[in-house]
C-alpha cells in the first residue's frame, strides 16, 4: 500500500523558495570578491611568510626523498 503524502502549508513557501532560486547574483559574486580582496590586503604580511614558510619547507625536503 502506497502513502500518499499531503504537504504541509508551512513548508510549502519554503519549498517553492528552494526550488526558484537560480543560482547567485552579480551583486553577491561583487561583494564576496571585495570580501576576499580586503582580507589579503589586511593579512598581507602573514599570507607573505606562511606562504615562504612553506616553499622553505618544500625546498628543504625536496633532497630527503
């Protein structure tokens, strides 16, 4: 015997939400870029050295294997 399943009038919206949305918008993809941009200008410095930090180690491990 097969349910049949009512749906609920409160999920209804949130269903229909979900399944309109099209993907992000411009303004979203814009803000999210500026986001991004101010934090590597803030931690600028600290991305340089951990960055350097970890080709040293490459470099150096590079004659162990």
């Amino acid at each position: 015997m097969t349910e049949v399943r009512k749906e609920r009038p409160e999920l209804k919206g949130v269903r229909q939400f979900l399944v309109e949305e099209e993907g992000m918008g411009t303004v979203e993809v814009i803000l999210i870029i500026v986001v991004l941009v101010g934090l590597v200008v803030i931690f600028k410095d600290q991305i340089t050295k951990i960055v350097n930090n970890l080709f040293d180690r490459i470099t150096s491990q590079t004659g162990k294997i």
